[in-house]
C-alpha cells in the first residue's frame, strides 16, 4: 500500500439492514478527535458516519482518569454513547512506577505508589456509579507491554476494577494480552460480575469453550480478518451466537482490505460480515444476535 492511502479513511461501507453496536471504540483518540480538544462536533460527525451505515450505538472506553472521565462526559451529552471507565492494565504500574518516557499521553510522570493508584482507583469508583457508565473496563492484565516489575500493580488494579464493577453492578471489560490464563484464574478467585466481556478476544478456539462455559462475551476486533489469525476465526467459530460482540477498537486494527489506516465506528459493517461468512449465518441473523448481545452486556 503507498504511504500516502494510509492517510486517507477507508470508504463507507454498505449499509447494514440491522442496526448494531460497536462495543467497543476509543474516540477520544481518533486523529481528528483529540482527548478534551475536540468540539462536540466532531464527535457527532463520527456517530452519524457510524448510523449512516447502521452502527448506531457505541460504547466509549476510558483507559485512564482524563480518558474516563471524558467517556462519562460524552455519554451523558450523547444518546447514541454508553461509556465504560477504568485504568488500563498498563496504566496501573505507570501510576505506582512512574513514567519517564512519557510513553502515555500524559507525559512523563514521577512514581506515585501504591497510594496514586489507590487515589486513581477511587476516582474510577465515583465515576463507575455514574447512570451513563454501563461498564467498568477496559482491565486486566497485559504481559506483552508491562515487564515482571509491573504486574503486582496490574493485577492489584485488576482485582481492584472486578469489585467496582460487581459492586455497582456494571459490565466487566477485559483487556487480555499474553496473559490468559491469569485472567482467567483472576476471574474464578474474584468471582466475575454477572456481565464481563472479553475485549479485542485474543484466545484460541479452547479458551472461547471456556468462556462460553462460564457465561463470558467475547467481542471480536477487525484483526478476526487478518491472513494470520485462524485461529481467531476458530475461536469465534466455535463461541456461542448470543455470546458474541463486534468493536473497532478504534483507531485501531483495522480489518483487511484496510488494515494500517485509522479504524472508525462507521467500519463495523467490514468486520461483521466477515464474521457472519466464519459463523456460518447471514449478516441479518449476525447482526440481530450482537445488537441483543450488546444491549445486554452493557445493560441499555
């Protein structure tokens, strides 16, 4: 692909006929949409693309304080948005370990302790009580980015974010990257909230048996159409209709033929066709089984 078509926004796909959801969406970070810069025009531009081919409901998703507390905010400006609030897994040993190269958007940052996080996770505790926040998320646990030295502070927030959601009885996101099975064995010592999804699901088709077993969402991202992930598409061929979700992960992964561009909402009709071909069922049925499924998780 030439340099210069990364810069240019995949074309509107066609329509879906059944309206759907995208589960899961980081706005603030769209290029054109900076966190706290952008006027609510611009937020509104982005929601009517995604209704403009049937994604008429998302779910904005805090990674940190400001990311949270602006998902609050454009929930409650929005109808079409639901926000879920949290400290992402990487954002955890960021505030107890500081920052230096500032590789977050908030800079460089001293360390904090473990009394910042405390201080952070109660921030996310009053925002999680809000009627507009529908999920506590995305957390977890992620051993691709965060070395040995930051997991104690990962799976403290962990731990942390599942008794937050089940107290205020919301939605539990998952971010599970490398880490599986601790995820997993979290989830069963803590007792998972009656709702918890599986953001971007990254497992195999084994571990999808596990989950639908449990009662577990899984959300599949535009990498579920990469060459290379078979076995996503044998995990999402096994994982039960009404347990499936379909997210951009905006601006991120892009589903193919796209893939290196910015992601938006308004390419979810990409992603779900090519999960109804791997499922078997028409796009119509897809799309009726995710809305019901994302109402449901996220509880609108």
């Amino acid at each position: 692909m030439a340099p210069q078509d990364k810069n240019t926004p995949p074309p509107l796909p066609e329509p879906l006929r059944v309206a759907v959801a995208d589960s899961h969406t980081h706005l603030d970070m769209l290029p054109q949409l900076p966190l706290g810069g952008a006027p609510m025009g611009t937020v509104e531009e982005a929601l009517a693309k995604a209704a403009s081919v049937g994604v008429t409901t998302v779910v904005q998703v805090g990674c940190d304080l400001a990311g949270s507390r602006w998902a609050a905010e454009t929930a409650a400006a929005h109808d079409a948005v639901h926000a879920t609030v949290a400290l992402h897994p990487n954002e955890a040993p960021r505030i107890v370990l500081g920052d230096p190269d500032g590789w977050s958007r908030q800079g460089a940052r001293e360390p904090g302790g473990d009394a910042a996080l405390d201080a952070a996770l109660d921030a996310i505790d009053a925002l999680a009580a809000l009627p507009h926040v529908r999920g506590v998320g995305e957390t977890g646990l992620d051993y691709f980015r965060t070395g040995p030295d930051g997991m104690a502070a990962q799976e403290r927030s962990f731990r942390a974010h599942i008794e937050i959601a089940k107290r205020h009885d919301k939605a539990l996101v998952i971010h599970d990257r490398e880490a599986h099975d601790d995820v997993l064995r979290i989830l069963r010592e803590e007792g998972a909230p009656e709702r918890t999804v599986f953001h971007c699901y990254s497992g195999d088709a084994a571990m999808a048996e596990i989950c639908a077993e449990a009662g577990y969402f899984m959300s599949f991202a535009g990498n579920v159409t990469f060459k290379n992930a078979q076995p996503l598409r044998d995990a999402l061929a096994v994982a039960p209709a009404e347990l499936v979700l379909v997210e951009t992960d905006a601006p991120f992964l892009t589903p193919a033929p796209y893939r290196g561009r910015a992601n938006a909402p308004y390419l979810i009709p990409v992603t779900l066709r090519a999960m109804a071909e791997v499922k078997g069922l028409t796009e119509d049925a897809l799309a009726t089984a995710v809305a019901a499924n994302t109402a449901r998780a996220f509880g609108y």
